[in-house]
C-alpha cells in the first residue's frame, strides 16, 4: 500500500500487522479508509503471506474515534452520505474472514471503531483505551451492534448503545469481551505474541476452531455441533494430525504441510 494512504500493512513471520493511519483525526473512518479495508477483507484469505491478523490504530490517543464526521458534515451540506459511498456500511465482509483477527485497542474506540474491535476474533486493549458507541449523541445509527448480544449482557449493549457514554477497557475486561488487558507500552508487542503463537499452531486446526465456533453462536448447540463434527472431519484426515502427534513424540517443533487456506477455498 503507497505511504500516503490511511492504512499500512507489515507483513512479518505470518502476522499481518494492519495499522489505521490517521493519527491526526484519531484514525476516523474516511469513505477511502473504509474501502481500503474492505479491500484487505476481500484478498487476505488468499495472502498466503499471511496467517493471523492484528489490526490497530497509529498514535496514542485513538484506536479508531469511528466514522469521520468531518467528511459526512461536508456530504451533508450536498445531500449526500458517507455510508453511502462505501461497498460494505456494516463491515460484513470482516466477518466472513476466515483467519484469525486480532484487535489491539490503544485509545479510543467508538463508533465504527467499535464496530472492527466487535468484529475481531480476539481483542486486547490498553489499560487506557475506552469502547463506546456514540452514534445516539450524532444523530446516527448502530445496526451493526446486534451481534453485541452474543458477546456481552444485554443491559451492558444497551447502556453503550443508548447513553453513548463509554466505558473503560478495564470494564470490558472484566466482562469478557476484552481478552487481555496490557499496559500502553506492551500493548502492540503483547498482541503481536499471540498473533505468532496463534501461527505457529495447525492452520487446519486453527481455521476449523474460528469458523465452528462463529458459525455454532447462528447455528445453536445441536446444528452447531454437527456442523462442528464435519469441519473437523477435514482435519483429522490432514497430514497435519499425524505429523502433530509425531512431532510430540520426538521432541521436536511440529512441520505442518496444510496451507492458511480452507481447502477448497479460492485463491
């Protein structure tokens, strides 16, 4: 991606490092940096450079302040929208990612910066961040906060959702949605650990983990777990169930031959 725009990809050992790069509007949404990301959305299954991962903001001050208000004040002056202009106004297409996501969180989340931390697999976040969803004191809308009741209690998505207040990382921490909670300083290096740990594992079985457990919370306990027993059939018939066994055996690091990629997947 050239320098001059609003998202830097690094691609290293596996781990794409993802950074919204827009520090001086606090990483805002733009209708270019949301079609940027949904651009990576749409090729990362197929990089196989890449095996998790790990998005995040530039600066201390803001992970991503959500949609940049600036921009729609400008559209709104000619009648126009920001959702308008962008491919994916809900970030579905993050959802349908199918290696592992990694929010780290290192100020301000709200908004639609809400919206990517929701839509990560796993989230870790500066003892300083704040989550909110502040489109109520906007005039705006948060369709994209229905999946929240998967993730957290329903009197907690409704205060977000209707007092647009925000709440500590520290609170979300404690209620789950926030997996680890790290001191500014060790934040982007502790997401980056567990970025590689995640890569070093079986993709088979990293990408069967990921896409049995987000299908089962539509699908419910009974389908969800046949839909479960199918993915893991691929799994158990891989090179990569043998070799893993072995490699325990002889005390050795484990050589997997599986791709980052579903089999049967496009490239």
């Amino acid at each position: 991606m050239a320098e001059a725009e609003p998202l830097r990809l690094e691609i290293r050992q596996g781990v794409a490092l993802l950074t919204l790069d827009r520090p001086e509007r606090r990483n805002a949404l733009s209708s270019t940096l949301w079609n940027l990301l949904t651009d990576f959305w749409e090729q990362v299954d197929r990089d196989d450079r890449i095996r998790v991962v790990v998005l995040t903001g530039a600066g201390e001050r803001a992970f991503c302040a959500g949609m940049d208000l600036k921009e729609q004040a400008e559209l709104s002056a000619r009648g126009e929208d920001l959702l308008a202009r962008v491919r994916d106004p809900l970030m579905r297409r993050m959802l349908e990612v199918r290696k592992p996501v990694l929010a780290a969180v290192n100020g301000v989340a709200a908004g639609g910066g809400f919206l990517l931390v929701q839509n990560a697999d796993l989230r870790l976040a500066s003892e300083e961040a704040t989550f909110a969803i502040a489109e109520a004191r906007v005039g705006r809308g948060s369709p994209w906060a229905v999946p929240l009741l998967g993730q957290l209690p329903l009197a907690v998505a409704l205060e977000l959702a209707m007092t647009g207040e925000p709440l500590p990382a520290r609170r979300l921490y404690e209620l789950g949605f926030v997996n680890r909670l790290l001191p500014p300083a060790r934040l982007l290096e502790g997401a980056l650990e567990l970025a590689e740990r995640i890569a070093a594992n079986a993709p088979l079985s990293v990408l069967a983990a990921k896409r049995a457990l987000r299908e089962a919370m539509s699908l419910g306990l009974k389908a969800g777990l046949d839909r479960a027993a199918e993915l893991y059939r691929v799994v158990y018939a891989s090179a990569d169930a043998v070799e893993g066994p072995r490699a325990f055996a002889e005390r050795r690091p484990p050589r997997w031959s599986a791709a980052w990629r579903w089999p049967g997947e496009e490239r």
